[in-house]
C-alpha cells in the first residue's frame, strides 16, 4: 500500500468509524463500498467518504457521475486523487 492509500485508509476508517483491526483480506484492491466490501461499507459511507475526500484534498468529486467509478477501491479513490491533483 503507497503512501497516499495509507492516508486514505487512515481517514476512511476515521470517518466511516471502522472497528479495528481492518479485515486480513483488505488490499487497496479490494471493494471498498457494497456488500461485498471487507469493511462493511454502504452507501451512507460513500457521502462520507466522498465529503471528506472534498474537503481534505479540494477536489471535487461529482457523486453521481463518477462517485461510483472512483469508490471501486481504494487503489481507484487514490488514482483519481492524484490525477486531479497533477492537473491542478
């Protein structure tokens, strides 16, 4: 897991109140959001996971029309971070 995956992972578990330990079987692969995610996460988590990417990176995240693509996993929340930040 890279650095900025860490930090997400960090803050998503902060937001979403996610018991510790995390699940042996979480990667940054993994569905982060459904009922196939290792964390539990439902679509409530995904606002706030989304409200909290917004107000700490300053990007903005169009819920409906990628929210979904860029909540697949944390490997895509964080390439989606980094790609919004090289065009700033």
């Amino acid at each position: 897991m890279d650095p900025l995956e860490q930090e997400l992972l960090d803050m998503i578990v902060e937001a979403c109140d996610i018991p510790q330990p995390l699940p042996a079987d979480f990667s940054p692969e993994s569905i982060l959001i459904g009922p196939e995610s290792p964390l539990g996460l439902d679509s409530l988590d995904a606002v706030e996971i989304i409200v909290t990417v917004q107000m700490q990176y300053g990007i903005r995240i169009d819920a409906e029309k990628i929210g979904r693509t860029i909540l697949q996993s944390l490997k895509t929340l964080a390439d989606f971070i980094r790609q919004e930040k090289a065009a700033d």
